[in-house]
C-alpha cells in the first residue's frame, strides 16, 4: 500500500482494482499493441456490476416456473385425491373439480406473469417492428405469457 501512495495513486477498492487490472492486455503484455478482442471490449464499471447480477428479466422467469411447477404439483395431489373419493362415479367427479378449477387461486403466479409482460421488453431493449408498433418477436415467439386459470386447471387435468 505504501508502494502506491509514493507512486501517486490509491487504488480504494476490490472493483477499483479488478476494472485496472481489466484495462490491462496480458496476451500482448506491455507495450504492444492490443488485440482486436482488447480494442472492442467495452471496459466500464458500470459494464463490470451489470455482469455480475443475474437480470431480473430472468429472476422472474425462474419464479414463474418454480410456481408453476408448485401449482401443478399441488393440482396433482388434490386431483388425485378427489378421483379416489369419487371412485366410480364420474359425473360427481367432473361436477367437483370443475368447481375446484374455478376456484384456485393462481394470484401469484399471475402477478409474476403480468409483471412480466410489463417490463420484459423493456428489461431485454426489445427493438420495436414499425409496422406492427409492437416489439419485434424473439425466435418467430411473442415473449408474452399467458395467465392461469380454469381453462388450464382442465386442459392440464381433465374433468372427464
């Protein structure tokens, strides 16, 4: 530390010094000209902190599946169940989890969705497509997602 305070400069933190370091071409080594990959890179501290958060973009998806895969975990136990009490009667079963679709509760999964659909194109710099004044498709998809409700409680598990 002594050795930098004689020489002029403080180095005051571990970013400080990576970012230094960083500005520095090991492969060409002192004096030499850098390499093309050295010359492109975008060398800032702000690059560096980006790199190193995982994007809430992604944070995001990863909640929706986790609940999702919660939500279809806990339908599962609860279709299970109401198959074995109905037993062979298949129009009180149908009647039953009909109801029991309409009923569950995918608030949170949903607000994740919405959520989603709000800020992901903003998040990501999603280019905007003129003509349709929508942002462009990533692979031929539209990265909106859907909401749950009733119509997938049935489609996932059949009332009959």
């Amino acid at each position: 530390m002594d050795e930098a305070l004689e020489q002029g400069h403080v180095e005051t933190s571990p970013v400080e010094r990576h970012v230094r370091r960083a500005m520095i071409d090991d492969e060409g080594g002192y004096g030499k000209p850098l390499s093309r990959r050295q010359r492109q890179t975008r060398r800032t501290l702000e690059s560096y902190l980006r790199a190193g958060v995982v994007p809430r973009y992604m944070q995001r998806l990863r909640e929706i599946e986790q609940e999702r895969q919660r939500q279809t975990a806990r339908l599962e136990r609860v279709y299970a169940d109401l198959r074995e009490r109905c037993a062979d009667d298949s129009e009180a079963f149908a009647r039953r989890w009909s109801e029991r679709a309409r009923t569950w509760n995918f608030e949170r999964i949903n607000q994740l969705v919405r959520e989603h659909n709000d800020w992901y194109p903003i998040e990501r710099q999603l280019p905007m497509d003129p003509r349709t004044r929508d942002y462009v498709k990533i692979r031929g998809r539209s990265y909106r997602r859907e909401e749950l409700g009733p119509a997938w409680v049935l489609e996932q598990f059949p009332a009959r």
